[in-house]
C-alpha cells in the first residue's frame, strides 16, 4: 500500500551540501500569518514520497511558536484513495521568515524554503538549497498561465533551476 509521506517537506535527511553553483536565495520577507492556510501543488520534482499523488495539497496553521503540517494528494486520480501526512514546521530563520525546517517523523528535519512569492500571497514557491526539491504552490486549483510561465523564468534565471523534471500536479477544476 502507498503511504503518503510528507509531501513539501521531506528533503534530505542526513544533510546536504550547498551548491555548486550560486547560493539558492530565500523571499527577504514572509508574513507567517498570511502563509497559514491551504495551498494546492501545481507543480513539483517527483518525489518517490509523492508517487500517484494528485490533488495535492498542504494546510498549515499556526501552533504556538510551530506550525502544524496537514498535507493531502489522491492516490493515482482525483477520485483515489486519499493520503494524509501530519507534521509540523519550525522558523529557522527569524529574521525573514523564509526558511523553515520540517519534520514529519522523529527527529528529522528537512529544509523548507520559501524562494517565490506573490505579493498578495496568491502563489509561493518552495525549494531546497541544493535545488533537488521544488514545488509551486496556489492558493486555488489553477494558477494563471502567465503567472506560471513567470514562476518558471524566475526559478531558471535567477534562482538556477534545471526545471527538465518539472511534473504538473493534476488538481480539480475550480
């Protein structure tokens, strides 16, 4: 039976180098408060964790100085057997709010860091210093095209993403 793992937050556990090429920047400024709340997965690099997941989603909320972590995919079409995964989130980076670290079980943390996000907290994008893990996030099912087509500009130009993996989530019609 496929478990569904932590779905934006389970990256390297044992630790990873930094890159090779420039270091991966995270937004300068992140209102936790507005970050709370569902968002859905447009896209990602596949991750084993994610296999046949659709529909994907992540809530988070506010708990204390932690944050609780719900994410949610159907398991090989929207109308599959639905996956929960349970974790929380810890500010490693007060000063921006922009890197975080995740754990969904145990003692392991992995890095979670906002890279992209809209003004109005309409998208974020979510990556990994050593640029393996990627996920673009709505606030609704669908993301505008030109707005997605920028998302993906800015990940190559100026955050150095090969994006050759990129996977488009299917999520439901609004």
């Amino acid at each position: 039976m496929k478990t569904l793992l932590p779905l934006l937050f389970l990256l390297p556990l044992l630790g990873c180098d930094e890159p090779e090429t420039s270091t991966l920047q995270a937004v300068p400024s992140v209102d936790v408060e507005q970050y709370m709340g569902t968002w859905y997965e447009i896209a990602n690099f596949p991750m084993r964790f994610q296999e046949g997941c659709t529909g994907t989603t992540a809530t988070y909320a506010l708990d204390g100085d932690k944050v609780s972590v719900v994410n949610r995919c159907f398991i090989d079409s929207l109308d599959g057997k639905e996956e929960v995964a349970t974790g929380r989130a810890r500010i490693v980076d007060t000063e921006s709010n922009a890197k975080l670290e995740v754990s969904f079980f145990g003692p392991f943390w992995g890095d979670y860091w906002i890279i992209d996000l809209a003004d109005d907290y309409s998208y974020a994008v979510v990556g990994h210093p050593d640029r393996s893990y990627l996920w673009i996030l709505s606030r609704t099912p669908q993301m505008d095209e030109q707005v997605y087509a920028g998302i993906l500009e800015r990940l190559v130009d100026e955050s150095g993403y090969d994006l050759s993996a990129l996977v488009v989530t299917p999520q439901p019609e609004q």
